[in-house]
C-alpha cells in the first residue's frame, strides 16, 4: 500500500508532461520567469519605446512629392502607367457604350437569358425582376455605369488572379513566395491603397479599377490554386502514363477537375469588386457607388437606399448566377449549356434590342420610376424619435451605446494599453504557440512588434480593443443565430435573403441608420463591423454543423441524447474546424471595417487612414495601413486552426 502510495503522485504529473499544450505552457513561463523582470526593469513604464521606433514620414513624403513632380514627364508614367490607364478607360467606355445600346429592354433579356441557360426559368425570372428595379429606382444609368466598372474590373481580377493561382498551384515555392502577398492584398484596407493609385493614376476610371482588382483579385488566385493543389492524383497519373507534356496535363486534367474551385473564385471575386463599388467613388469612379456616396454626404438616407439596393440586386444575381453554374453538372452542361441553346438566347437578346431601339424606348421612362426616399427619410426620422432615446424600460439605442462603450469598449482598451508592451507580445506569442507552431508565434510576435516600430503602437491597441469587442458581439450572434439555422430549414430559408442584403449592401448605405440609432463614436463603429462580420460566421457555421456525419447523430440519438446533448457533444466537436474558421473569418471581417468605422467615430488606425487619404498625406495614410496590415496578421495566425499548419516544430 506505501508503495502505491509512494508512486502515485509521479505517475499523474509524467502523464501531463506528455501532453504537448503542457510542455509549451511550462517553457513559455520558464521564459517569462527569466525575461519579465529583465524587460519591467529596462522598460518599466510599459509604453513602447521612442527608441525603438522609425520615423518614415521624410522617405514617404519624398516618394510622393517625386511622384507628383514626374507623373507628366518620367517615362515609367507616359509609356508604362499611361498605356494602362488608357486601356482601362477605353475598355470601360466600350462596355458602357454597349450596355447603352443595347437599351433596357436588351440588357434585361440578356440577364434573363444567360440566368435561364445556367439555372432555369426561376432564377431567370429572379434576374429580370431585379433589373426592372433598378429601373424603377430611376438608378437605370448608374446601374449601367457600374456594371461597365465591374465587368472591366472582374475580368482583369479574374486574369490577375488566374495567374498568380496557376503560378501558386503549380509550384509550391511560389505558393510559400505569394501567400504573404496575397495576405497583404486582403487584409490591406482599401482607403490605404487608395491613396498609392491616385497618386500614380490620377483621380478617375482608372484608379477605380486597379483598386478593384488589388482587393478583388485574392480570392480568385487562393481558390485557383486550392483547385490545382487538390486535383485527384490518380487522374493526373492516369494522364500523364498517356504520354502528355505538363502543358497538355493542365489545359486537359487540372483545370477541368478545378472547375468548381474557379467558378467559386469567380462567385468570390464579383462580389469582392462590387463591394468595392462605393469606395471606388471616393477616387472619381461614376455610377451607384458615387450616388451612395453623395446621399451620405448630405445624409439623405433615402437616396443612399435607392441606390444601394441595385448594388445589392446585382450581387445576389451574380452570386446566384456564378453559384449555378458552379454546382451544374455534367447533365446539366448538355441540356441547359449547349451551343444551340446559347445561340437562341444571343439571337433572342438581339431580337429584343433590336426591336427596343426601332421603338426608340432605349432609356428608362421617366415615368416609370418610384421614389422611394421621402417615405424612408420618414422611418428614419421616425426610428430616431422614437427608439433614441426615452424608450420605457429597456432603454433607447443611445443609451445602449454608452453602456457598450462604458462597460466594454473603454476597459478593454484601458487594460490593453495599461499593458506594458513587451507584456503584449507575450501574450500574443502564447496564444500564437498554443494554437499553432513556433513559426506561427513567431510571425505574430513579429507582426505586432512592427506596429510599435511604426510608432502607432498606443492608437493600434484602441483599434484592437474595438476589434475584440466586435468579434465577441458577432460570435455570440453569429454561432446563436447558426444553430437555429443548422436545425431548421425553414430557418435557413428566411436567413437567406436576409444574411444576402448584410453581406451585399454597401458598408456606407447602413453607416447613416448606425449613426442615427447609436450616435457618433466607437459604440456604432462596433456596430457596422458586427453586421458586416455576421453573415460569414452564420453562414460557415450553419455548414459546418449540417456537414457532420448523419451516422454519428443517429447514433447518438439511440443513445436517448437530448437535442442539447447532440449539439454539445456531438455537432460541436465534430465541426471544430468550421468553428475555427468561422472565428477566424469574423475577426478579419470586423478588421476590415475598421477604416470606415472611422469615419463615424471609431477614431485610431481607421481614422488616421482615412486622413491620409483625405489630405494626400502619403505617410499617414501608409503606415496606419500598414499598422492595420500586421494587426490583421497577429489576429489570423492567433485563430486560425491548429491542423492547417502541422509540421516539424509544432
């Protein structure tokens, strides 16, 4: 017995030891055993260091005066940036005068007719009411405008993109090599980048575009390479025994078996651009975005709807349009997608053209037209009369915004930067080695020392708290909201179009009812984010916890588990990995919002981006993106999930 006894108490702790979260808690607080003294006795007020910083304002300053100096005569701008910039405007112009000419009428037949040949009479019908909307809306011509932008814009991300996923897909070099790239280019706010392109490009169609394709391009590389990368191997070997040059290989074996990870690229990179639609406007680009732009400018709530909801129509056709085409089967290419089909809907589109400019009815009646702004100007200022303030016992909207920033907002950000900063990365490289490797804390580590070497340590830690808060309020919705979803398809169904109009409507349209129900400051910048964060967590979600094993349900329901039971026990766990990624998408959706939660208050990094924009200051605007930049990076490789980096080292 007293050696039993003896034996027992080394027996439970050689077990723990084994355990590899164990081993890495034990040395991270040998570490902090050794180094926090050190760094409270070298840098005991706990603000980041002058020392450590550098000052770019003089290199960046210099950079654009030059670039402003040469833009005329330097050679680089007259044959290189001038020849695009020409090709841009004449590609665009050339679509709109087509769209022109084609009149209302032969625009809507053609919609109609390619939503047939791809998914049926339903989505067909679907596609035309949506045109006859914008129509309605008297927002004809901006439509047309921006479906020019858009059409240039998604077929050069679609090259670009293309392009850099088979360079990725085809060698895994280039993969590790443009990852980081791809990285940049998504998580980089647009109102960053914005400033970079005017510069070069002048205000205009131009810049408009290329700033498009930065932010619309990504998606499209990541899902062409994920296609290749994921070929079926015995096929490719299959071919290749056949003899075929690697040339033959891709154009017969790996982009057929990637068709559905290219028409999801292409699904991605529409919707991608024509969220990109009202930030465009702000650098000169015409059509529904600058008609969104100006209603918010004199905070004509009505206006900004009427011509955001043709924004929004024209997503979810195109989502919905991209997305059959994309889950169309070999079936469905013969029946529906065959050369005499498609040549009937071409000649029947010319035919209702033809016959729309002999009647001389190629623009929109006037007199068709509904105006929708008065009677939504009245809800607003009713919604703000009423549900502001003075609303009997829960409270109005503004006072649910102080509590939110009394209690939430204001202590997290006072206890981050109360932090000392060297206390900060240590947190951060243990939660980074936790969920990942020590590449991965690595990285993380130095990201966030990059944002204190940039000197905007104190305004990036607001930026985070404001994040954190959103990325709470959206999970707890988000997650809450995808269990109803998952378990009832009716649920699902009504979810649909809502989860559409968040995830489509233009950022700025739903900025001016924000402000108006919460008032100017943090609290509504929180708010923005969390609706336009919450369609992907619910989304991701709901199909992570409808993909587990149907097996594993049933079994455990004869089991007599209770629906709770099931959820907890079973569903959960089973989709960790779409939990996982559903945090990580929600923390860089919020974090992308952070530029125009800056225009309503949110203040910090977002605010000090869109100054830069706003005064042409090329310094303050870059490296407040920056900033944004290596802040979204920390935040990724933090949640993103553990199994999508094993290897050596973990």
């Amino acid at each position: 017995m007293a050696t039993v006894t003896a034996s027992a108490p080394r027996a439970l702790p050689t077990g723990l030891l084994k355990h590899r979260a164990v081993q890495k808690i034990l040395l991270i607080a040998l570490a902090a055993a050794v180094l926090v003294p050190l760094a409270n006795a070298r840098w005991a007020s706990g603000s980041w260091p002058t020392a450590l910083t550098v000052d770019l304002t003089k290199p960046l300053g210099s950079a654009s005066d030059w670039i402003i100096d040469n833009r005329d005569s330097h050679p680089l701008f007259l044959y290189f940036f001038g020849y695009i910039s020409n090709a841009v405007v004449i590609s665009v112009h050339a679509v709109y005068l087509v769209l022109l000419g084609a009149g209302w009428a032969g625009v809507t037949a053609l919609g109609a007719l390619v939503a047939w040949r791809v998914a049926g009479v339903r989505l067909a019908l679907g596609t035309a009411a949506a045109f006859l909307a914008c129509g309605l809306l008297g927002m004809w011509v901006p439509t047309m405008q921006t479906l020019a932008l858009m059409v240039v814009a998604v077929l050069a991300s679609v090259v670009v993109g293309v392009l850099l996923g088979l360079a990725a897909g085809l060698s895994r070099r280039m993969d590790k090599i443009l990852r980081p790239v791809l990285d940049t280019m998504q998580v980089m706010p647009a109102y960053a980048y914005l400033l970079p392109v005017v510069l070069v490009f002048g205000m205009g169609v131009p810049a408009a575009v290329l700033a498009t394709v930065v932010y619309a391009a990504p998606p499209m590389a990541r899902l062409t390479a994920l296609g290749l990368q994921g070929a079926d191997k015995e096929v490719l070997e299959a071919v290749e025994s056949l003899g075929t040059t690697a040339r033959q290989r891709l154009l017969t074996a790996r982009i057929p078996l990637a068709r559905k990870e290219l028409l999801l690229g292409l699904n991605q990179t529409i919707m991608m651009a024509l969220s990109m639609a009202v930030i465009a406007s702000v650098i000169g680009a015409a059509g529904l975005g600058d008609r969104v732009y100006q209603a918010l400018a004199s905070v004509d709530v009505g206006a900004a709807l009427a011509a955001g909801i043709p924004i929004v129509l024209l997503a979810v056709v195109l989502d919905r349009v991209t997305g059959a085409a994309g889950a169309a089967g070999a079936a469905d290419d013969t029946e529906r997608q065959g050369r005499a089909g498609w040549a009937y809907a071409l000649a029947g589109t010319v035919v209702v053209a033809v016959a729309g400019r002999l009647l001389g009815r190629l623009d929109w009646p006037d007199a068709w037209t509904l105006n929708i702004a008065e009677p939504v100007n009245r809800a607003v200022d009713w919604m703000t009369a009423h549900l502001y303030s003075g609303v009997p016992v829960v409270g109005g909207t503004a006072d649910w915004a102080g509590h939110f920033t009394t209690w939430v907002l204001d202590p997290v950000r006072d206890g981050l930067q109360g932090l000392p900063w060297w206390s900060v990365l240590l947190i951060v490289a243990t939660l980074a080695w936790l969920i990942g490797t020590w590449r991965t804390a690595l990285t993380a580590v130095l990201a966030m020392a990059a944002i204190g070497v940039l000197g905007v340590w104190t305004p990036a830690l607001d930026t985070l708290s404001q994040v954190l808060a959103a990325v709470a309020v959206t999970l707890v919705l988000g997650f809450a909201t995808a269990v109803a979803a998952a378990r009832s398809n009716r649920v699902e169904r009504l979810l649909r179009p809502v989860l559409d109009v968040f995830q489509t409507m233009p950022q700025f349209v739903y900025l001016i009812p924000v402000v108006a129900l919460f008032g100017v400051g943090r609290a509504p910048a929180a708010a923005a984010a969390v609706v336009y964060a919450l369609p992907a967590v619910v989304r991701i979600t709901t199909q992570g916890l409808r993909q587990v094993d149907p097996a594993a349900m049933e079994s455990s329901k004869s089991l007599g588990a209770t629906s709770w039971q099931q959820l907890r026990q079973v569903q959960l766990p089973l989709a960790r990995p779409a939990l996982l990624l559903a945090v990580n998408q929600g923390v860089v959706l919020v974090l992308a919002v952070v530029v125009i939660g800056g225009l309503v208050g949110g203040g910090a990094l977002g605010y000090d981006t869109v100054f830069g924009l706003a005064q042409g200051d090329l310094a303050t605007g870059l490296v407040a993106g920056a900033a944004i930049v290596c802040l979204g990076l920390m935040l990724d490789r933090v949640t993103q999930p553990t199994e999508r980096r094993t290897g050596k080292g973990a």
